[in-house]
C-alpha cells in the first residue's frame, strides 16, 4: 500500500506531503489540483520515460525539474504505464477499455486467469530449455559428460576384450603349439627310425660296392701286368716308324707311276709307229697303182702319138660288169680293214683282199675285142680310150688327141706325186721308228727303278719280319691301343692308390687284399647305381625334412617357452573387470537414456503447455463470467454478456430491455457500467499481488443507484483483493456515498491550487 | 531320448516358505509330468546359509516326491554362502538332491549326459588351470552360477550383491553343449563358444522388478545332440506387477482403475502413484484404500507414493486443471509403453514445476 505522496516540486505544489490510506478521497471544486495530483501519482508509480507520449505531456505540462515521490518507494516506478493509465486508473471520468492482446498486462490478466497466477510461459520456457539440445544447458553438458565417460569405458572394455582375446588366444596357442610339438616329435622319431634304416642298407650297399671295386681293381692290376708284358714283347714298335714307311711307301708310288707313265709312252709310240708303217704302205699301193697307170698311160701315149702317123688296128678289150662288181665289192671290202682297224693282220688280208679284186677286175673283167679303125687317128683315139677304159675302168672325157694326151700326161703326173708321198710317208716311218726305240729305253729305265723301289721297301718290311705295310700297321695301332689302355689303368690305379692311401702297384694290390680279407660279403641283394641312387636320394630327402621338422619342433619350442612365460593359465580379473565395466557402461546407458527420456517428456510437457498457452477460449470464458458478475452488481441485477477473445467491440450485452447490444448501441450510464466492471475484473487479474486503483470522477454517468452499486464493488474488491483506493472527485454526494460505504476513508479536501 | 529341467534361483526363504515350497513342488510336478531324467538346480536353492540349514529336512521331504528315474543336482550359489561364516556346505543333506561341492567342478554321468558341476566360487578366474578330461561320445552340459562376462543384462541386477564374473571360454574349454547357468534372476539365452548359454531366470518372484513369467527350462537331448529347449511356466511362481497410477483432481479415481486389473493370489503388486494430492492425509488415506482393496487379493503389495506430492488448492488450480485434461487427452491415446513411460514422466515434471511455481509464489 502506498502511504504517502510527497510532492517536492511539481506544478503548483512545493514540499506538499499527502498521507494515503486503504481508500483516500481527494475532494475539492474544479482547478484544486485534483489533476496534478493524478498526474504525480502517474509519475511516482510509472516514470514514463523518453519520448513515451505521457512523458512528454508530462515535461511539457511540469517541466523537467518536477519532483514527486511515494512511499513505500518500491512502489516507485513499479507499474508500467500503459497498465495504469488504461487499466488501473480512471482519468477525469474517461472510461475507457483498449484491450491490445500485446499488452503486458493482458498477457498477465491471461496468465492469471488461466493458471490462477501462474504464468504457462514461464513454465514452458523451463520445459523447453529442459528439451533443448542446445550445448550450453546443464542437461545438454552432463549428457555430453556422460557420453563421453560411456565412450572412454566402452573403449577400456575394448581394450579389457583384446587383452582377454589376445590372453585366451596365447593360451590357445600354447595349447596347439604343445600339441604340434608332441606330433611333431613323433613324425622326427619316426623319420629317424626311417633314415637310419636307409643308412644301414647304404653303408651295406656301399661296402658290397667298396668290395667289388676293390676286386676290379686287382683285376686291372692284373690286365696292366699282362699288357706291359705284351708290350715289352712288341717293344720293336715302341718307336714310331710310320714317317719312314711313308716316306719308303711315296718312293715306291713315285716310281711305278713313273714306270706306268713310260709304259704307256711306248705303247703310245708303238701305235704311232704302226699308223706310219700302215701308211707307208698305204702309200707304196698308191704309188704302185699310180705306176702302173702312169705305165698304161705312157704306152697310150706312145701308141697315140705313134698312130698319128699310121692307122692302127686296135683291139678292145670290153668290160664285164657282173666281173666288175665283184672285184669292186672286193676292192670296198679291202679298203675296210685300212679304214677301221690297226691290227697287222687284218690289214694283210685287207691288202689280200685288194689284190684279189685287182686281179678278178683286171683278168676277167673284160672282154677283147678288135675293132678296124677308120681313120688311124681316129682309131687310135679310140684305142687309146678303150684301152684305157680297159686298163683303168674309167672312161677318159677327152674327145679330141690333145685333150687324151693331156690326161694321160696328168695320170702319169699323178704317179709321180703317188712317189713323192711314198717317200715322204717313208722318213716318216722311219722318225717313228727311232721315237719307238727311245721309249722303249725309257720303259726299261722306269720299270728298273720302280723295282729297286719295291725291293727296297721289302727289305724294311723284312726288318721287323713283316709282308707288308699294312701289318705294320696294325701292328703298330694294337701296340698304340694296349698302351693307351696300359696308361688308363695305371692312371686309374694311381688314383685308386691314393684314394686308398698308398703308392705304388704293390702297396695298392696289399691294400686291396687286405681289404678283402678284413671285410666279409654282405648279405644285401645287390642294387644297381641306379637303384641306390634312388635310395641314397630318398635318404637325403629324409634327412633334409628331419632337418625342416627339427627346426619346426625347435620354433615351436621356442613358442611354447616364449608363451610359458606370458601365459599364466588365468585370466586374472579380466572377467570381473569385464562385468564390472559393462555394469557401469549399462547404468551410464541407463542414465543417458533416462536423460533422454527427461528431455523427451520435457518436450512432451512443454508441448501440452504450449497447447495449453494457445487454447484461450475457457479462460475468456472465466473472464466473461468474472466481468458479467461485476457488472451485475454494479446495475444491480444479472445482466448476461458475450465477450469472445476478449475483443470490446464484439461484446454484446443484454440491456435492461433483454436486448443483446453491442457497446456502441448501449446507454452512456450502462457503458460505463460494463466497462468499469471489465476493468476491474482485468485489473484484478493483471495485478499480482498489491493492486491500486485510481478513480477520477469514475461514477459521472451513472445513476445514484450504480454508483452505490459500483462503489460496493470497489469495496469489495478492496476488501477481498487488498487493492489500496484513490478516489478523486469535486461531488460531495459521491464523498458521502463513499463514506458510506468504506469503513476507513481518509479524505484529503483541496483548496485552491496550491494550498493544500 | 534324455530329458533334463534346469532351474535355478529359488530362494526358499523361511521369510516366504511357503511360497518358495509351492514353487518347488510344482517344479517337481514338472519333472513327473515331463518324465525327465535330471534336474539341474543352478545355484541359489536357498536365499541364505541359514535358510539352507533351517529349511534342508523339509526340502528333502518334498523332493522325496522326485520320480524314481529322476535324478536331480544342485550346486551352492552365493546366496547359500550368505551369513555362512566357517560353516561347512557338504554337510547339508538334500536328499535326493546331489549336493555338488567339489572343487572346482564335481563331474556326474547321468542317463549319458556328462554333467559338470561347478559349485559357485569367489572367482572362477583360474579356470584354463582345470584339468578337463577329453570329451566322450556323451553330451557335456556344465553348470555354474555367476554373471557371463561379456553379456550384461541391464535394469534387473543393478542393486544385486557384487557379482562373479563367468567367461564364456569355460563352456568352449569343457566342451559344453549346454551351460545351466544361474544367478541372472531374469530369462536369457544365448549361444556362445558352440554352446547354448541359458539362464532360466529365477524359478520365483524374489524381488522387484521380476516382470516376466517364471520359467524353468526343459532340455531334451538325442544321442550327443541337445535337440530341443524350451521354457516350462511355474504357475505357482507368479509374477511381478508394476502398476503406474497417475493420481488426477479426483485421486478417488485410482482405485477404480486398480479394480480393471486381474491379478493371480501368487503375485507381487507394486503401485506407483504418482502427481499432485491435496494433503498428506489425504494420500495415506488413498493408500490405506489401496491395500484395503488389492492386498488381500495378492500375495504380496507394495505401493510406492515417492512420486505422489501434496498441494492444496491443487483441485481448484486452473492451470493443473488444464493440463491434466490434456494430458489425460493423450494417455488415452498412448499406445506403447514407452509413449506411456515418456508421459508419465512428462506429468510428474509438469506437475513439480506448477507445485513449485504454486508454491514460490505462496
């Protein structure tokens, strides 16, 4: 409650102190002040401030150096403007309601009827920011917290899972690893039993060999032995004499190719020689037949150049052709031999031949028979040619005594020739002869030396009792290969001798002996190399995976130590930890969760409140009735009223009449009725907690009876709501009405402005 | 073909004796009526080593009911090592129960199943130190009692005693076929290391928050093969109820909606009120209503009212009016239980904060 209003400087008033009480009336007659009063108490309680209309009227009308206080001064200031002047105070009889839905107190007057003076708002915003994600709320951190404490022990249980895995996998190892091992032992035992096996039916192998070699080597011993001897025999051959046998042999060869060259020489002058000798004779038949023609001719000439001086009495002589022929196919087949063949002999029966023809040809070749010349001349003339057919056979062309004696003189010329060529195929003879003798000697020569050659070459051959070149050198090439062998088996028993580790043939062949004697036969079947490589390979093999499956059980070992030591054969705490982990994970689970869940129904709630914020119909309806109550009691009977969403001018009120009427239709004095109850009723509930009202002539319209009606309202309210009354007014009747009706009234008269 | 039924988690209490017998008898009744072969008790027979010794004459007398053929093994839990001090546990006689407490495992041949019987130990950690025989043509099934690590099962056992820790390595090491696992008092099931690791659940309702039906498990194996498990309901087990009830303007209301719910004479009930009441004596009222009402019908009632707060003139607050209306709009709407979890969660918040708006503003 205010208790007192102290005016230091404002208008007319200077240090001018007024004492308030639960209801105060401020009387007086127009111009007392009553305004300015009003306007302190609006500046006192709501210190309008910068360019705020009220502000300016207030600085315009009081100046900036006004000066006004109230006690209790926490009411200073304390109201909002807008609050009193549109709802808690009644300025000079305005009754005025301007409901703005945006209005401070409009939302309080909401807030308080809904809620009953609790503001849904309020509790939204707190149910919002509990459902905010928003980081920086204390949920939202302590959520984060939580998810971050629930990741570190979800990774320590990762971390607790590995090490578990990697323990019982040591342990699984260590395990297996034994396991291998064992097997592993028993595979090396058995592959051992397996090696030694082989190497035992090697060694027996290897002796049976070491024993046969040993025996073959005594035999070579032996075989080198007998080839020396042999060779010690054939020690003629020792030395190399094939250079010389050679050199004897190309002299032998160079001989008789020489004597075979001057064999054929003679032989080739023989031949020549004949074929001069067959055409000197050749050569003397032609001469002689020339002869005997040029004989003929000669006589015919003679006869013919003797007949030019006396015919002549001639006898012919005609041929005989059958005769003729004979001798001619006889002629033909001497002249063969000459032709053909060289031979002595057939060139005798050739001459035979022909001498046989010239005789048939010339004694019965023709018949005589005596012709009578007419004329001498001409006789003779064919005498002669007969005759010379005769003779000859040939027919002479010449007709006339010149033309005949020409060609007898040119048959006699021929004969001439025929005897030049005879002599001259005569010296050639004779050179042919003397050529023949010369190659003969040569033959001789060459045939001697080819001789000593050859007895030569024997005589060598007889040095080492041989018969011929040929054994010498086979002879040779049997010494030369027994030796080679000689040499292959000493170098083969060298070797032997220093494998054996000993020097010399003797020593060796004791060793061997010795050998022989200590050792026995084995009793294992004799294998081939071939067999026992395969074996001595198998055994290799074995032994190098004994090798291999040593080193596996050695690493494996080694693991089973190396995990000895790191496997404890417990788990320790692990399990424990484990559950004690994945318990606190499970709560932090459960605690974000719930946290969630919090989040999740402050939204929840927080939406059922915002529901709630926009659902205004009951709560106008309270206010309808709230409002309709007030006005009742001020008219003095139940008047029902329609006010949606608050809005005055859709208000339809019932008039005395039962008429539903909207407010511009209704009288002034019930106007004013409806509108001081409205405000009243919105005043109550937009006040939390002390109200006040300031009336100013607020009864001006109505009738005595409301306003004693409105006046036991306010009572009322004042008495049931605590709300602290101003009454200001210039009516002495309302004073008295209201010092009815208040029990307690502190009056304050006014006087004329400034005199309090 | 071989039948065997693992249970586990009994508790027979001298605090719930006869209720904990009902249950053993029906579990013998199972065996009966399933013919089976062995029964495995994992752990956890008795609540405690008192209870073990004060109650051990009259279990023998009820297992005496065992069918001939049935042979029957239980090995210690953790609960037989409560308030046990230096006692011995061999000397308990169950018997026709084997009482298995060798260590560290106790091995049976029965009807060709190779059992092994690990007696519950402090730590199970020097188990890859066990000398486990080679494995036979028989099906191994090991028993043991104790949490798997590596399979945390939320929600139940968060107030449960410090626990021992089971590496599932144990069952491949053993070469189980089957792990009869007990200490888990909710059912699970899970195959690890080539092993079905089961845990039957507790055989009955021990505490809160035991929702599900209880259940034993029936196993049946073919030569060395566990052909079939499946679970058997302990009807005389009952079940655990949690009933949430929202308390509106008319807290009268709640005993309505206790009366739409059936419960078995076996159950435990637990109600949870929760929102705003007008008085103190007005909430020990409704809750002396509810016990009125429900607790003869049950075997066991609890009514939580932590979440249930007074505020006068809450009834006449327009504000908590209005709400609740609403929200009562979208319960009857929610479908899943979480919806109905998130709502009731969204309720008390609302209505804390318009009690202490009420209230800071008195």
């Amino acid at each position: 409650m205010i208790t007192k209003l102290h005016l230091e400087s404002f208008g007319l008033y200077r240090e001018v102190s007024f004492d308030l009480g639960p209801v105060t009336a401020f009387v007086g007659p127009n111009e007392s002040g009553k305004t300015t009063l009003f306007h302190a108490l609006l500046d006192c309680l709501c210190r309008p401030r910068g360019a705020s209309t009220h502000a300016r009227a207030l600085q315009s009308r009081y100046g900036k150096l006004r000066s006004c206080t109230v006690e209790p001064p926490d009411w200073d200031g304390a109201i909002p403007v807008e609050e009193f002047t549109e709802l808690l105070a009644i300025d000079s009889g305005a009754i005025t309601l301007n409901v703005s839905e945006n209005s401070d107190w409009m939302q309080a007057v909401k807030a308080n009827l809904f809620s009953g003076g609790i503001d849904p708002s309020a509790i939204t915003r707190d149910l919002r920011r509990e459902a905010s994600e928003n980081k920086t709320y204390a949920h939202m951190k302590r959520l984060k917290e939580l998810q971050s404490r629930l990741e570190s022990l979800e990774q320590e249980r990762d971390r607790l899972s590995a090490r578990r895995a990697e323990i019982l996998g040591g342990e699984r190892r260590l395990q297996q690893q034994t396991r291998e091992h064992e097997e592993l032992e028993n595979t090396l035992r058995k592959l051992q039993q397996d090696h030694t096996r082989l190497e035992k039916h090697l060694a027996a192998q290897s002796a049976a060999m070491e024993r046969r070699r040993a025996r073959a080597l005594l035999a070579k011993i032996e075989t080198v032995e007998e080839l020396e001897r042999e060779l010690e025999l054939r020690a003629a051959f020792s030395e190399d004499a094939e250079p010389q046998l050679a050199a004897l042999e190309t002299g032998m060869e160079n001989t008789r190719s020489h004597r075979e060259h001057a064999v054929v020489a003679h032989e080739h002058r023989r031949a020549e020689r004949e074929t001069a000798l067959r055409a000197h004779r050749s050569a003397e038949h032609a001469a002689a037949a020339q002869q005997q023609l040029a004989e003929a001719a000669k006589s015919l000439r003679r006869n013919l150049e003797h007949s030019r001086a006396a015919p002549i009495t001639r006898t012919k002589r005609r041929p005989r052709p059958l005769v003729l022929a004979a001798a001619g196919v006889l002629l033909a087949t001497a002249a063969v031999p000459f032709l053909v063949l060289t031979a002595p002999e057939s060139l005798v029966v050739g001459a035979a031949l022909a001498a046989g023809a010239l005789i048939l040809g010339g004694f019965a070749g023709f018949e005589q028979t005596v012709e009578h010349d007419n004329t001498p001349v001409e006789n003779a003339l064919r005498r002669a040619r007969d005759e010379w057919q005769r003779e000859t056979g040939e027919q002479l062309s010449a007709e006339s005594y010149e033309g005949l004696i020409s060609a007898l003189t040119g048959v006699e010329s021929k004969a001439a020739a025929a005897r030049d060529e005879l002599q001259r195929r005569g010296d050639e003879l004779q050179d042919q002869e003397h050529k023949l003798t010369e190659a003969r000697a040569a033959e001789q020569t060459a045939r001697r030396t080819a001789e000593a050659a050859q007895q030569e070459l024997n005589d060598w051959l007889a040095r080492y009792g041989l018969a011929g070149t040929r054994e010498y050198h086979n002879a040779r090439a049997e010494y030369r290969s027994r030796r080679q062998r000689r040499d292959e088996l000493t170098r083969e028993l060298h070797q032997a001798a220093d494998q054996y580790g000993c020097t010399g043939r003797s020593a060796l062949r004791g060793e061997l002996a010795r050998l022989l004697e200590r050792t026995t036969e084995a009793e294992v079947e004799p294998k081939d190399n071939e067999a026992l490589r395969r074996t001595e390979s198998r055994r290799a093999q074995l032994a190098q995976e004994i090798e291999q499956l040593r080193a596996r059980r050695d690493a494996a070992a080694a693991e089973i130590a190396e995990l000895r030591g790191t496997v404890k054969g417990s788990l320790g705490e692990i399990p424990e930890q484990l559950l004690d982990l994945e318990t606190r994970i499970a709560r932090l689970d459960r605690e974000i969760g719930e946290l969630n869940d919090a989040r999740e129904a402050a939204a929840i709630a927080a939406e059922i409140f915002e529901e709630l914020g926009a659902d205004f119909d009951h709560v106008l309806e309270d206010l309808a009735r709230d409002i309709q109550a007030r006005f009742g009691a001020i008219t003095g009977n139940e008047r029902r009223l329609s006010l949606p969403k608050l809005a005055v001018d859709a208000a339809e009120v019932i008039d005395a009449g039962g008429t539903a009427r909207p407010p511009a239709q209704l009288s002034k004095g019930t106007l004013d009725a409806f509108l001081l109850a409205a405000r009243i009723a919105l005043a109550l509930q937009a006040r939390d907690g002390e109200g006040i009202l300031v009336l100013d002539e607020p009864f001006q319209s109505l009738d005595t009876e409301r306003t004693l009606g409105a006046l036991k309202l306010l009572e009322h309210v004042h008495r049931e709501n605590n709300v602290q009354l101003l009454f200001f007014t210039k009516d002495e009747r309302l004073l008295d009405a209201c010092t009815a009706v208040f029990a307690e009234l502190r009056i304050h008269r006014l006087q004329l402005v400034g005199r309090a | 073909m071989r039948k065997a039924i693992h249970a586990a988690d009994l508790h027979v209490s001298r605090s719930e004796q006869q209720y904990s017998f009902a249950v053993f008898d029906e579990l013998i009744e199972l065996c009966r009526r399933n013919e089976v072969d062995l029964l495995l008790l994992a752990g956890d027979l008795f609540d405690s080593y008192p209870d073990a010794v004060a109650l051990a004459p009259e279990l023998r007398e009820h297992a005496a009911a065992l069918p001939e053929a049935c042979r029957a093994v239980a090995i210690p839990g953790n609960h037989e090592e409560l308030l046990r001090g230096e006692e011995p546990l061999e000397t308990i006689d169950l018997g026709r129960i084997a009482w298995a407490t060798g260590s560290p495992f106790q091995r049976y041949t029965v009807c060709g199943i190779d059992l092994f019987a690990v007696p519950f130990r402090s730590s199970y950690a020097d188990y890859l130190t066990w000398e486990i025989p080679a494995a036979g043509e028989d099906p191994r099934i090991v028993m043991m009692h104790g949490t798997l690590a590596g399979m945390w099962f939320s929600g139940l056992e968060e107030t449960e005693e410090s626990t021992v820790a089971i590496d599932p390595d144990v069952f491949g090491r053993i070469g189980a076929s089957y792990a009869a696992l007990g200490h888990i008092h909710s059912a699970h099931t899970e195959e690890l290391e080539g092993c079905t690791a089961c845990y039957p659940g507790s055989a009955r309702v021990w505490r809160r928050g035991e929702n599900d039906l209880r259940a034993v498990q029936l196993l049946e194996f073919q030569g060395t093969a566990l052909t079939r498990h499946e679970r058997l309901t302990l009807t005389s087990a009952g079940r655990y109820r949690h009933l949430e009830l929202p308390v509106g303007i008319d807290p009268g209301k709640v005993l309505t909606h206790v009366d739409e719910h059936v419960f078995d004479s076996a159950d435990f009930v637990e109600l949870a009120l929760s929102g705003l009441i007008e008085t103190q004596a007005q909430s020990a009222q409704l809750v002396r209503k509810l016990q009125h009402r429900l607790g003869p019908r049950v075997r066991r009632l609890e009514i939580d009212t932590e979440h249930l707060e007074p505020l006068s003139g809450f009834a006449a607050l327009p504000l908590a009016r209005h709400f609740l209306e609403h929200w009562n709009r979208r319960w009857q709407h929610a479908a899943s239980p979480r919806e109905k979890d998130l709502l009731l969660e969204a309720r008390r918040n609302a209505l804390t904060k318009i009690k202490h708006r009420v209230e800071g503003r008195r």
